[in-house]
C-alpha cells in the first residue's frame, strides 16, 4: 500500500518568526502514527530554522525550489546542495506558479528534477491544466506533455524518488476544487501514463498527490480516491488547526 503523503506549500508567507511559530503548532498537534507522511515546505529564509525545529519530530522539511548548476554567477537562485546543506530532504518543481509567473520550462524544470535527484533530494513534480485547457478537453494531452518532458532521462529507479502532485491551475488557491471524481480521472491517466513509460511496478508505487483548495471540509473525500496519494496544500496550510485537520484525514 502506498503511504499518504501531506505536504504544505508556504509559498511566499511567513518570516522567521511566523515560520516557527507555524512549525511548532504543527509539531504538537502531530500524533505519533505514522501512516502518512508530513512535509513543510517554508520559504528559503526560514529553512535553516525550520530545519532545527523539525528534526527531531516526523515533520520532513522540502524546499520550494531550486536552480539546477551546483554553484555560480546566478543571482537569487539556491543550489540543490544548499537545500541538503540546510536539512532539506524534499524540492516541489514545476509548481505552476514557478512555469507561469516566472516562465520556468518544461525544459528547465527536468534539468531540475535530474540534478535534484542527483544530488538526493526527493523531488515533488507538479502539473496540471489551466481552465482554458479543460474546458477545450485539452487535461490528458497537457498533463501528458509537461510528464514526458520532465521526466526525460529519468530512470525507473530515479523515479521512486519522485511524487508527482497534480494540480489544476483553475483550483489553486481559488476555493474551487476538483471534484474528487474529476481528480480520480486525472490520477488514474497519470498512474496509466507512468506504467507505459516505465513499467506496471513504477506505476504502482508511485505516489500522485493532488493540489488545488485542498482544505479540512474536502481533504477526506479526495483522499479515499484510490489513485490520490495525498495533498500538495497550500492556504490551508499556513495555520497548524487546518494543516493537521488535513493530516488526521490521511
Ligand atoms: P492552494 O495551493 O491549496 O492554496 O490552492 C496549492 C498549491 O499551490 O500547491
């Protein structure tokens, strides 16, 4: 069986003290089964941090992102081995906000994936569709080029290394969710696209999580899908209460 697996995506919220503030109350709130797996994805600055409260608890810290060269003339940008250097076991990549605001590529985001990998962080690989593409029928074609492209030269091995989160853009932090039948859908295409590309055991172990408004009230019916894997969550993420209601879910 496969284990849940929650991750909350702060996104661009919290300074240093918010951030402890937020990892502690989720901390104490934790019970100690350990059925499903809990990931905090704080913004860089708070990392470091994060990391000191974290590590003793069950709470996994991933970063947001990363730049895919080891070291370099590239301001702003954080390198994979700077994310392992603060305690980081997880990366999210290709989160829609990082392809639309600021133009990451296919192409980009699987040199990301392989020197994540590479450099032993688990990596998070978000897709999805925007409205425009659903409403033209366009979900399976999309999801399936942005899979393909990212997944380029990545092995079946390295592949049990990688959750995929799908995430309709329509349903990012918009309230509207996808139904849980209309993600179930998605979920199952992507688990039959990873068995004919790498193999029916790859398609099997492979965790999809999906992303978009997930919160306490809807947590439990996507959940019980059986191709939904757990929860990319970001505004519900951003206060303990609402974060481990999701969990207790799981
Ligand atoms: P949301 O964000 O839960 O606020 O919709 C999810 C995400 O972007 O990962």
């Amino acid at each position: 069986m496969r284990k849940k697996i929650i991750a909350g995506n702060w996104k661009m919220n919290n300074d240093l003290n918010e951030s402890q503030s937020l990892v502690s109350g989720i901390i104490s709130g934790l019970g100690s089964d350990d059925k499903c797996e809990v990931i905090v994805c704080p913004p860089f600055t708070s990392l470091n941090e994060v990391h000191s409260l974290v590590k003793d608890s069950p709470v996994k810290l991933g970063a947001q992102n990363m730049f895919f060269e080891e070291s370099g003339a590239y301001t702003g940008e954080i390198s994979a081995s700077m994310l392992k250097s603060v305690g980081c076991e997880y990366v999210i990549l290709g989160h829609s906000e990082r392809r639309t605001i600021f133009g990451e590529s296919d192409e980009w985001i699987n040199k990301k994936i392989k020197k994540a990998i590479e450099s032993g962080l688990k990596v998070i690989f978000c897709v999805g569709e925007t409205l425009a593409q659903r409403e033209e029928g366009e979900t399976d074609a999309v999801v399936k080029n942005q899979i393909i492209n990212g997944l380029q030269n990545v092995t079946s091995e390295n592949l049990k290394t990688i959750t995929i989160a799908y995430e309709p853009i329509w349903a990012i932090g918009t309230g509207k969710t996808a139904s849980p039948a209309q993600a179930q859908e998605v979920h199952a295409f992507i688990r039959n696209l990873i068995e004919e590309i790498y193999s029916k055991e790859s398609a099997e172990n492979l965790i999809i999580q999906y992303g978009g408004s997930v919160k306490p009230d809807n947590a439990a019916s996507l959940l019980s899908q059986p191709d939904i894997d757990g929860a990319l969550v970001g505004g519900a993420c951003l206060k303990p209460a609402s974060f481990l209601s999701i969990i207790a879910s799981a």
